[in-house]
C-alpha cells in the first residue's frame, strides 16, 4: 500500500525533534532523514555518547528542555516540532519514579509556548495510553479503548496524568491561541534501537533479554512479573513513526487525541511463550506477584484512526518480535564482548 502524505513543507524547513536521543525521538529523525529532509534538529537532555541513535547529517544538541531557555533556542526557526520528550520506562520505572513522570509536563509547557512564539506551523505531542481511565483496565479480557474513554479522567498516577494535562494544553493552544497541535496516544511501542536493560525496558524488551540471558547462561529459568494473565496490545517502531507522520499532516486531526496502536491483543503469559519459541528453547516460568504490573488489560480501540487515515498499525507481533529479539541479541552479545551498545 502506497500511502501519500502531503506535509505542506519543504524538504529544507526545519524539523525539531525533542526527545530524539531515544527510541522513538531517534527513530523518528531518522525516519525523516530518510525521507530527504535536510535540516533536522534532534534535541535531547542526555550526553550525546549516550544517544540511542545519532543519524549522520542531522543536528544534535544536549539540552534539558524542562527549562525554559533552552526550549526557547530549541525551536528558533522550526517549522514543525515534534516532542517525545518525557521521562518513562516499563511499569517498574513509571509506578517507582512518579515524581520524574509528573515534572515531564515542564517540557511540554515551555516547547509548547517556545513553539506558538517562534511562529512554528505545527506541534505534535506523543501522548500514550496511560492517559485512559484505569477503571476501565481492571479485566484482562478488556474491551479495547476508544479516544472518549479517557473521561472522566482516572488516568495512570504520574505519567498518565502528565500526558492528559499536556494533552490539554495542546487543544487549548489550537483553540486559543491558533497554534496548529496533533495529539497521538501511543500504545506500548517496542522494536529494535529500544532500551532492553537497566530498569526502564518494556515488557517485550525484556522478555527477549530474559530469554537470551538464560540460554547464554545455562539457568533455563525466567520470572514473570504478575500473574502473567495481564494482557496489552503493542505496536512496532516502523508503523508509529509512520503513523506519527500521518497524523501530524491529517486537517481532520488538528487538537484530537487518537489512538496510536495495534488491536492485536495478547497475555504476557502468551508473549512469553511466543518469544520462547522465536529463541528456540522452553524454560521454567516464575511469578512475581509483588512485581510492578500496570493494569489488567489494555488494548487500542482502532475505529477512528481507520476512519479518518484509511490505515491501522499493521506489522503481526511475531514478526516484529522476531526483529526485536534479533537485535536485543546482538546487542547482548556485543555487551558481552565488551562493546558498546544501546544505553551504555
């Protein structure tokens, strides 16, 4: 399927990407590297050895742009910007580091004003589905989410409620002010150039490095946190920085939330099971009860974003797996040889 995107700028406007130095940011600016654009600004608060991904010919600057100056010189001449900044993880990082979740919100409020003053043409926010009411969430067999059913709002302590209340500030900006704002709510994004280790990887992140430590080691063992009944939907790094594209550039979706996610849902229990079979080997399952775990069940109502772009997050979970681990395990290895590697 040819899809075409008619991006209303020039292959040398300038793209601010903030967040960049991470998985999703990096992607991205490599994405639109690809693409042809030539002049891309990647802005993230890490050290730049530290980058998940630094695309040659794109700009790169260090810069904590929960403050106020930096965010101002960050966005000085953009034509668009996009911002993935936040400070996350997996359900272990969010549920401990609330407080850190919560002040990400600093970055939105100054690139979001930055940006209206800097004249940008358009502003896109990475929302996620931690935004969504947890009461609805507490069955795994859940029924899949639907933009409205962020309200009434009882969204996930700390990040949820720092991606709604960001969320707000980009409709207010567009209703306002006239600043032009697309707003995606990402669902559990993984694939290769993620964290895998340290404490802030996702659960498909982590399964596959589990698996590949216990071959590597001998100790054919793994432990699950939860019951392992807990189910998700996830969704690969290539169909989101497409659809981020699309719905930055879709009139009908100017200051309207929409789902960002496959509706392909399944158990963790069955995600282990599927990433035991892609490394070959069957091992002993623990449970962790007292493990973080996040809700029950979550899963990506796709209706609108089939409406309104004609097009869904596609990529099976296996094959996207089977990419994943492919290169978590390179990276193991390369760790192991006393390499560089992703997060060091």
């Amino acid at each position: 399927m040819s899809i075409q995107i008619d991006r209303k700028i020039g292959k040398d406007d300038l793209i601010v990407i903030a967040g960049a130095g991470g998985f999703i940011g990096g992607s991205l600016a490599r994405y639109f590297h690809n693409l042809g654009y030539t002049r891309i600004r990647a802005v993230d608060r890490k050290p730049l050895p530290e980058w998940y991904q630094r695309v040659p010919g794109v700009e790169s600057i260090s810069a904590d742009l929960s403050e106020k100056e930096n965010a101002v010189r960050a966005v000085e001449g953009a034509a668009e910007v996009y911002n993935l900044a936040a400070d996350m993880g997996g359900m272990g990082f969010i549920e401990r580091f609330r407080v850190e979740c919560l002040r990400s919100i600093l970055v939105n409020t100054h690139l979001i004003e930055a940006a209206y003053r800097a004249g940008v043409q358009r502003y896109f926010f990475s929302s996620s589905a931690c935004a969504y009411n947890t009461d609805l969430q507490k069955d795994p067999n859940v029924r899949a989410l639907k933009e409205s059913d962020a309200y009434p709002a009882m969204a996930e302590r700390g990040y949820g409620w720092e991606k709604l209340v960001s969320e707000m500030f980009c409709q207010e900006y567009w209703h306002e002010r006239g600043l032009e704002t697309h707003i995606a709510r990402f669902h559990n994004i993984y694939g290769p150039n993620g964290t895998w280790f340290g404490g802030r990887e996702k659960a498909p992140a982590a399964i596959c490095r589990k698996v590949i430590e216990a071959k590597d080691t001998g100790n054919l063992k793994i432990e699950i946190w939860g019951d392992g009944a807990q189910t998700r939907s996830f969704c690969f790094i290539d169909d989101c920085v497409l659809g981020v594209d699309m719905i930055m550039h879709t009139d009908a979706l100017i200051a309207t939330p929409i789902n960002l996610g496959t509706s392909e849902l399944i158990s963790i229990t069955d995600l282990v099971t599927m990433v035991e079979e892609i490394g070959g080997v069957k091992l002993e399952r623990s449970h962790n009860l007292d493990a973080p775990k996040g809700v029950a069940g979550r899963n990506s109502d796709n209706t609108f974003i089939k409406q309104v772009l004609g097009w869904e997050p596609s990529t099976p979970l296996r094959d996207g797996m089977a990419k994943t681990y492919a290169w978590i395990e390179q990276q193991y290895a390369d760790r192991k040889a006393g390499k560089r590697v992703v997060q060091d």
